[in-house]
C-alpha cells in the first residue's frame, strides 16, 4: 500500500553509510542479527510475523530521484550520492519462518550483504518485524481466550496511523478471522466484515425503520446494532421484528451486536429472546474494548457470544506497544564483531549462526532451542546465555534447523506464501507447546542457550575486545 523506498530509515544509517563509503569500507561484507530480549505481554511465547511483507519491499528496495534530490539537500556528500544511484538492496536473509514460534535472546533472522545495504535496511526490518510480531502475538492470545467464537479485527480507527494496515495482516496471522479494514482485507485477501454504526441509526427519527432499510440493502450480511437506546426493551424487540420480516422474505438476519453494558448479562438475554423467536441461528457479537482478560472472564461467565470484535487493545499492542528488537552487527570484513555491556544481558553474539529447535526420542518439543555457529550441524550440549552455572546435554534428542535462506543477492528464493498458509503453520507449531507455555500468568520459560563452540567464542572475543579498550 505505502511506497517504501531506501528512504524508509533513520539519518543515522544514510550518515554512518557515508562514512563507509567515504573510506573504502562500503564494499566489506557484514551480518547483523536480528533478535529481542524480552516477551511481550509477559507471555511464554511469541509468533514471528512480517516477513514476507520485509522480502517484498527489499526486492524493490532503491532511492528514487526524488529522494537523491531530498539528500542533496541535506548536505551530504555528492560522490557519495552517486553512488546511491545505482544502490538497490543485493543481500541474503536467513530466517526463522513466518509464523514460527520465536524467543528472546535467540536470532530470528540474519541479514548479509556490505556495510552500506546491511546497515540502510536496519530501520525498514526492526519497523515491519517488531509491530507484526507484537500484534501477532497478541492475536494469539486473543484467539486462546476465546476459543471457538469469531474474531473480527475492529482496530483501523483507533490504531496508530497507517499502522492498522499490517495490524490486520498480523492480526490474521495470529489467529482473527476477519478485518474491518477494506484496504487490508483487499491486499491481503483476508475476508472482511462490518456492521453499522449508532449515528446510522440515529439519523433515522425510529430504530425500527434504519434496522429495516438496512436489511433491505444488505439482505445477506445484516447485523444489526441494538444499544443506540434501550438495548433489551428497544433494539432487540426490533431487530427481532427485521428477523422475522426477513425470514418471511426467505432471508435471514445474520446477527446482532452489543457494544456497551454488561456484556454477558446483555448476550444471555438476547439468545433468549431470539430462540423464543425461532431465530436461533441469529449470531450474537460483542465489541467495546476487548482484549484477552475480557474475553476470556466472558467465556467463563458463559456468555452466548458468537463473534467478538476486538479492536484498540489488538492494533496498539496493549499494555506494551512494542517489542524490542534488535539489529545487532555479528560479523564484518572477515572478523566476528560483539557489543559489550555491564549488563550481561545485553552482550550480542558473534559470527554466523544457526538455532536448533530440540526435540526427544518421539518428536516432541525438548523446551529448548540451541544457539549454534553456522556450521555446526547439532547441538548435543547446550549454555545459560548468562549463567555458565546452567547447561543442558541433550541425549536420544533431534534437532531441527530453524534459520533457512529466504533471499539470495536481492531476489527472495521461494513463491510468496499467502497470510491462509502462513497462518495455518503457525497454529500448527503453537499446537507443539504445551498448556504451560501458552498460559496468561506465570508461564513457563522456554530455555534459550549457546552451544560450546558458540560460548567459546562469545568469551573469546568479549575477553579481547575488554582488554584491547581497556
């Protein structure tokens, strides 16, 4: 929907790709990682999300002309300008699949390329991948909580700008089955869906008469929203009405929906109602500020609620509103790069790498995944990231590689795959985890570590670089 050309970043990445051009280091090869630290919503888990929306902007990832005027502008550097002309993004991308389980500490995607694409893409990844693999995540919890209902994504109007476009594509992928965004549901193909808002009915001088020109108009898709006044003694008598009118027509009215008040007090009144009418097939949907919490005290309140509409809690990623990754450099002209800290959750690690999801004798998740060098082709033994005290073995174990090339010298190497297929594999992989790890409070911490050789040169390179600047 948006134009992203190279632009799409923050002046620091264009000012530090100056100076590598400037002294000859454009052309080094490098490899940053992308990874973050922390789970959002205090979860056990989190699901990947954004990256076929990444490999298709980088395919097309160049400055226009109209950007390289807009630089010269800014004062930099012509020689240097020039050379962006000719600049389109001809790196390698090895990546955790979309929709894969994803964890701190450990690297979901690696980019390789030279200094300068390497470093230009940096804003672009860290904007798509952490608001999609928010969002992602927060569907899924959503979708936990409320088991079998409906989920619409309600959230375009309440989102942070144009974010509510890939909120909706995010959203799908986390579980929802359906956007009120018409752009969103266009692009992506995902089915979208609506009802009618109070000032409908309110710029009609009776309820009953704005419920019946809407059926007329929408014979089969009518829901109808019935608290602009009374909801039990008002909007429910009337829309029970439109239903039968519709039923003697051969339609149907699809639903109704709640948007204030007791919710589930509301929705067992009307499934009353509506059954003692012989309009049992009609849907009940609620809407007005859902998230996870409130859905799941409705579903044990055993409120008949078919569909819930979720909307700001969803698109904003509420409570955290962002994830924090990062895009660390793990490798550079030939040498394995790290970043000290006193906080040792903070060291970034070297070199090339793989992760290994481990898995017992039958198959099962092991609860752990393994930070290896690249060409290490299994992981038998496994460190604490930052606590040597703490180590695994793993024996009659598997292990199954979860970083594969994506895009090669620019150009993705597979068929993009649709949000349906991406979405399906998620479930499936969160399917493997088990109750403890996909509950609200107090979930259990799935075990990240480095490999022996991986740990070694971690410690290797910390204690050099500790003694070289010290």
């Amino acid at each position: 929907m948006q134009n992203f050309t190279a632009t799409y970043t923050d002046l620091y990445q264009i000012s530090m790709a100056q100076v590598y051009f400037q002294k000859g280091k454009h052309k080094h090869k490098a490899i940053f990682d992308y990874f973050f630290r922390k789970l959002p919503f205090e979860g056990g888990y989190a699901i990947f999300a954004g990256l076929e929306t990444v490999l298709e902007i980088l395919e097309d990832f160049q400055f226009s002309t109209s950007d390289l005027d807009y630089l010269k502008d800014q004062g930099l550097d012509r020689e240097f300008i020039e050379y962006l002309k000719d600049f389109k993004f001809q790196g390698t991308l090895t990546s955790t699949s979309e929709g894969d389980i994803v964890f701190p500490t450990r690297p979901v995607l690696q980019v390789e390329g030279n200094m300068v694409e390497a470093q230009l893409v940096e804003t672009l990844l860290l904007n798509i991948l952490n608001f999609q693999t928010l969002i992602a995540t927060k569907a899924s919890r959503i979708r936990k909580s409320a088991a079998d209902a409906m989920l619409i994504d309600f959230g375009m109007r309440r989102a942070q700008g144009t974010g509510s476009y890939h909120a909706s594509r995010a959203a799908f992928i986390g579980g929802f089955e359906a956007t009120s965004n018409v752009a969103a549901g266009k692009d992506f193909n995902i089915p979208i869906s609506g009802t009618m808002a109070h000032s409908f009915v309110q710029s009609y001088d009776e309820e009953l008469t704005a419920f019946r020109d809407f059926a007329q108009s929408h014979p089969n898709t009518t829901v109808l929203l019935i608290d602009t006044y009374d909801t039990l003694k008002s909007g429910l008598l009337n829309a029970i009405k439109v239903g039968k009118e519709m039923e003697s027509r051969g339609e149907s009215l699809k639903g109704i929906r709640l948007d204030s008040g007791d919710l589930s007090y509301l929705a067992k009144k009307c499934r009353k109602a509506l059954d003692e009418a012989g309009l049992h097939e009609v849907k009940i949907a609620a809407s007005n500020q859902l998230d996870e919490y409130v859905i799941k005290s409705l579903k044990e309140q055993k409120g008949p609620i078919d569909v819930f509409g979720v909307g700001t809690n969803l698109v904003i990623g509420d409570p955290d509103a962002a994830l924090d990754g990062v895009y660390k450099l793990a490798f550079a002209n030939g040498k394995p790069r790290i970043k000290l800290s006193e906080n040792l959750a903070k060291l970034t690690m070297p070199h090339k790498k793989q992760v290994y999801r481990m898995r017992n004798s039958k198959g099962e998740l092991s609860g752990a995944d393994a930070v290896t060098l690249r060409e290490e082709t299994e992981a038998l033994h496994m460190n604490h990231p930052f606590d040597q005290s703490k180590s695994i073995t793993f024996s009659n174990c598997s292990s199954e590689a979860l970083l594969h090339p994506v895009m090669e010298n620019g150009k993705r190497l597979y068929a993009p795959k649709t949000l349906t297929e991406i979405k399906t594999y998620s479930r499936n992989r969160l399917a493997e985890f088990t109750e403890e790890f996909q509950r609200f409070q107090n979930p259990h911490i799935y075990k990240i570590g480095l490999s022996n050789q991986l740990l070694e040169e971690r410690d290797q390179l910390r204690n050099h670089y500790k003694n070289i600047n010290s």
